[in-house]
C-alpha cells in the first residue's frame, strides 16, 4: 500500500451544498493550530457566537456552533427538547422532515406526522388542525427550506401556530440561513439548527444552532437525561459560555471554527439583507435563462427558494449522462434529485458563493451542450440574453 | 457590532491535544472543497478507511472516522453495542473513564465500575474479578492511554479477558493511535475509537473509529433502533460503504477529511513503527530533562504514556502563573491537571509533530526561566545535557 497526497480538483459547486468557498474562507482554514482552551481562541468563540446572532437575528445566548454537520445540529434540537414519552408533530415534504421522524422515535417519543406533497411549503391550516387534535404536542417541528425540493415554508407563521398551541417550535434553518429572510426572535422560534456548507459558503462539519429561553427552560425541567452526552446542551453551555471560566466538554474543531469565524465576518461585510437579495436576484436570472430553455422548475413561484432551483428534468434526456458531462467537461457539479425525486429532478444550487452571475453562465452552456449531445438543441443565446435582462 | 478576520498565533503546542499540526496538513485543509459525492471525493474516502486500518492495525471492513470529535466516536461505541438494560463493566482510572460511565447510563444501560486510583493503569486482576461476578455483562470498556493521568493500560491483556468472558471490548484510543503500539486485530479489540488531533497532528474534530466482525454481528442482533440517527454505525456504512454506490447520511466534512487524509499519509511515508519509536525516544529525552530539574512524575516508570508526561507541579510554584508565562513568552502551550489533578499537576504533551528535540529544549528553557521569576534557581545546562545524553 502506497497512497499519495489527495489533490482536489477546483469544482463549481452548483449542487445542494457544500456551495463554492471564497480562498479567504479556505486561507482562514490552513491558519495555525492554537488550543481549544486558548485564551485567543475563547475571544474568537465568542465572537462566533456573536456572530451567529447576528446571521439567525436573535439575542438567545445559547447561539453557537454544534461541533459536527447539520444532521447533528438537528438531533441536538430533538434530543434535547424531547423526553420518552412526549409528542411531536412534524411537517413533513421532503427527506428532511422524514428524517425529523426518525430523530423523535428515537428519543422514545410519539411522531404525528403531517404529510405534504413533496414540492409544496407546508400547509398551516393542516398543522393547525394537527395542533389542535394533539393538545398534548410538546413540539412542533418543520424544516424552513426543504433541501430535497426547493420548497420554502412561512416560518413565521408556523412558528407562530406553535406558540398559540403550546408548542416548541423545532425549524430546520440547514438551507435557508444566509439565504432568505431569517428571524428567530421575531418570529419567536425556540430551537432552529443550520449548516455551515449552504449559504454560508463554508466547509461542511459545523451546525449553527440557537435556543430561545422557552427551550433553554424545558431544557432545564427535564426529569431525564439527555441521551446523548455529547449533544447535551447543558454541558455544550459550559463549554461555550462567555469568556473566563469554561468546563471541558469535548475539543472543539479548532480549524473549522476558524472556517466559520471567516465565513460569519464575510457575511458581516456583506450585510445579512444584502446577502438575502442577492441569492434573490440570482435566483430570478437563473429562472429566466432555464425558463428559456423550456426547463421547468419543480416547485410553484412564490414557493421557490432561491438558493435551491428544482428542475424536472426533460424527457427522453438521461440523467446521470448530464451530470457526468457537466463534471468532467465544465468540473461544475449540480444535485441529483433525492428520496421520491430521484432520477426525476435536478437540484440546481446558487448557495453563498455560488450564487454569481458566471457561474449561472456556465450552467446555461453546459446543459445546452449537454442536451445536445443528447440530440435536444436549445438556443443559448436567448437563454443568456434572458439571464442579462433579469439583472 | 463589527468583527474582524481572526488571526491565529503561531504557538507550540505541549498539552493533551491539540498538538502541532505540521504545514503540510494545514496546506491540505485549505484545497479547494468538492461535493461530498464527487467521484474524486469517494476515492479519498476508501483511501482514509485504507490508510485507518494501517493506523489501527485491523482489516476490519467498519474503519471510518466518524464526522466529529472523539467524545463522538466514544457515544458512537457504546449507542451501537448497547441496548437498554444491558450491563457494561467500566474501568475508571481518570476522567474518560468517568466519562464511559455516563454514556453506559444514558444507553439505558447498567454500569458497573471498577475504580482505580488515578495514575495507575488498569488493574487486570480486579477487572477478571468484576467480570466474574457479572457473567451477564455484555461489553468491558477501559481507556488505552488516559489523558487526564498518563497511565497505560495493558490492552491486550484486558481485551483477552473480554473475550474470555463473553464481552464485548470498547477501547478509547484516543491518545494511543500512532503514539504506542496498537494492534487492533491481534488484540481482538471490538470497537475502538480515537480522535485526530493527538499523536496523528491532525486538526481536532474527527474521530477514527473501527469495529470487528463481533461487534457488527452485536450491532445487527440489536432488538431496538440504535437511539443516534448521526452515530449509527448501520446508516454511517452505508454512507462510507467501498466504493460506487452510497447512501446519503450526512455531509461529509470535506476539508477536515483532506487534513485527516495527509495525515495519514504522513504517518505511512514515517512507518508506525518508526512513529511509536519517536515518541518513546522524545519521552526518554523528557524525562531525562525534567527529572534532572528535580521534577517527578505523577505515574511510575513502566506505565508512562511516551506522548503525555504527567507531572507534579514544585512545591510552592504557581501552577497558573508559570503556564501563564510559558504563553506569553514562549507561545509555549502545556496542559492543566485535569478532575482529580486540576492544579496539582501539569500534562506535558510529546503528540505527533510535537514529539521533537526542539520542543523539549524550549519547554525546559522556559520552565527554568518561569521558575526563576518564582525564586526557584535551577540548572538549564545540566536538563539541555541530560536531554542530550538521552539521545
């Protein structure tokens, strides 16, 4: 056995995440080791946190980083607010809402489903009549933008429905931090989790979480413990509470914080509403140059994230032939369609970094040459002018 | 609220971990991110899980590093291997020790401990008696190399005696992969897991873990749903399966895996071998240097760990202010004791990258001069010959 050095080719990441990462986030990786107990290291925590505030746009001192990717982040929230025995309702239009039922099982709790078509947002009338025969749900879980599909849901108003009832509100913030308007204090969400690899443009490995004192506060009522050691928040607290005196929990990923502190300042600079306008805008040449490709997207307008563009893809064109060409001949990568999607759809990111007008450019003429190896000729021309006029 | 880019000090770092990270590492974790489905990126992955079983020694198929630090990779263990009501005999001679116990009893599981005096390894005599005395016992967990004390413990010899006795062995290796002779196989070690950031030189975050054919087949007998959705082993394998097709579980962190990946390169273009005789090599050296500065070890020559030399902080220096000054001054990073040792001891780490002359020689120069400043006069050149002498 002889292995060399992993060389990465330079991709564009069009895909359901990781997005591009700018070289400032990948040189902040490559900075020196310092200890997790540092005193440097513990000012650059907390302002990580402060930071993170500031991206989900609330003042909850439990905002930080779970040391580990968003599937973490997400089981921090369930196993945390769940106790054996309780119940959850959970929205459920995509992969990621099946995989909120998983979570609550597993803590022993009861899952009430409330099943949507895959590519719609989450219906608040069938929750609220959900709510209304389970009033004994501690917990109201739903996934903000469902990665699977494109599909984006009113938060507010669902976060709102769980309060009237009683309910924690658990939401799925993986894809949409960064990217579309996100406000955990004004729409009072009690535990939201996100990921760093989406509109953040950094490295996967780290998951954005936030409690509101509602959720710190059943936190602390529990009559059991949480069942993961290390995912309880109580002892994550310890370890990240404000400067001074810290309790060692684990040894944080020194370097993929470095990462994240980067890719928060970035956003900083950028103006968290400037950032949500610009995936907007991409989003809407993206649409224009596909439309004019007769390319139809999955999910209605007025739905649609603008960071995650599911397109049907055209008859008689073969799915994994494109994907391969765009890869090898343009090293640009976009998203397979996953769960009930798979093989029916593309999942076309513009995350972060991602989200340029080149980038959507290089897109456009990869799919017309890519279609036309397949015998479907499409005009590029009109389709780029179309990308032009909606900028 | 304004937040600038963070710029991390160039330290040396002498404690429990992190240690120093060598450039190459660094380099690699700054490559350009792809997809964590990118054809490119599943070479690499089979690359770490070949590269893993030459860390560890084993041939078993279920070698992978779990996408978050090592207290992750202990969960991971002990959530798969064990069900609630089950009976899991811990030996407890220092914090992680501790630590098993709480997640045997967050698995629904029984504990039983058998207590240590910190310092000491693993007593195998009075581990063969708790395992007789509970025949129902399923798993036997003890740590390799404790970090909180410096004490190795005869894993073979308590491996064997799992097996003897019908249990399954949960291994911490945290401290021990890459540092001291580790033979998975040839121990018939059942899970063990590790972590990166100790005598690999790799980045903290990651947690390299391997399971025999035994613990699979126990991980497959499993009557309930292993309570982890991100740490069970059934949905990781088929997420790091060999090769072509995977199931999506996560997102890999992709970075990180670059950095692991160097590495391991590293250590095989050294040779294990070669790895462990460094680290004895440079303990020798140590321990020559400090000893001949009057400073004693806190466990008996025969069970020191090479990589983590506990010592007794002198008589009347002040722990905080001499690691205080090894900082500023030196950029010099040592260990504070830790539970039972927390300002009695300091934990000077000799991990990886770290394990080199020139670190020994600053360390000692920067005691004596922190000494000094307490108005304890010692003899550098007589350490800097000992130090010599021994190599």
């Amino acid at each position: 056995m002889s292995i060399s050095s992993f060389q990465a080719p330079q991709r564009v990441l069009m895909g359901p995440g990781p997005s591009d990462v700018p070289q400032r986030i990948l040189d902040a990786l490559g900075r020196p080791t310092i200890g997790h107990l540092d005193p440097q290291f513990i000012v650059m925590m907390d302002e990580i946190k402060e930071l993170l505030k500031y991206a989900f746009q609330t003042e909850n001192a439990l905002t930080l980083p779970i040391s580990a990717p968003g599937s973490a982040g997400m089981e921090a929230c369930f196993v945390n607010l769940l106790e054996p025995g309780d119940k959850a309702i959970v929205a459920v239009n995509g992969v990621f809402g099946k995989r909120m039922i998983e979570n609550v099982q597993r803590c022993g709790a009861t899952a009430i489903a409330v099943d949507q078509a895959w590519g719609t947002p989450v219906d608040p009338d069938a929750v609220e009549q959900t709510l209304a025969a389970h009033p004994d749900a501690k917990v109201l879980a739903f996934v903000h933008a469902e990665t699977s599909t494109g599909a984006i849901s009113d938060a507010e108003t669902l976060c709102g429905l769980a309060k009237r009832h009683n309910c924690l509100s658990i939401v799925d913030t993986v894809t949409s931090l960064g990217g579309v308007p996100l406000y955990v204090d004004r729409w009072k969400a009690d535990a939201v989790y996100s990921g760093t690899q989406k509109c953040l443009s950094c490295t996967p490995g780290l998951s954005p979480v936030s409690f509101s004192d509602a959720a710190v506060a059943a936190i602390k009522a529990r009559t059991t413990p949480v069942q993961s050691w290390f995912l309880d928040m109580n002892l994550i607290l310890g370890y990240w509470g404000q400067g001074g005196k810290r309790a060692y929990h684990h040894t944080a990923p020194v370097n993929a914080l470095y990462g994240l502190h980067e890719a928060l300042v970035a956003l900083q600079e950028e103006g968290l509403e400037n950032a949500w306008l610009r995936h907007a805008t991409m989003h809407q040449a993206l649409a224009a140059g596909l439309e004019a490709l007769g390319i139809e997207f999955v999910v209605k307008a007025g739905a649609r994230l603008p960071q995650l563009n599911s397109v049907y893809i055209p008859d008689g064109i073969d799915d994994a032939k494109v994907r391969g060409l765009l890869l090898e001949k343009y090293s640009l990568e976009i998203g397979a369609g996953l769960g009930d999607f798979a093989g029916k759809v593309w999942r076309i990111g513009l995350m972060g970094h991602s989200a340029r007008r080149e980038n959507i450019e290089l897109l456009l003429t990869a799919l017309v040459d890519a279609f036309g190896q397949q015998g479907l000729t499409l005009d590029l021309d009109i389709a780029l002018k179309a990308v032009a006029d909606a900028l």
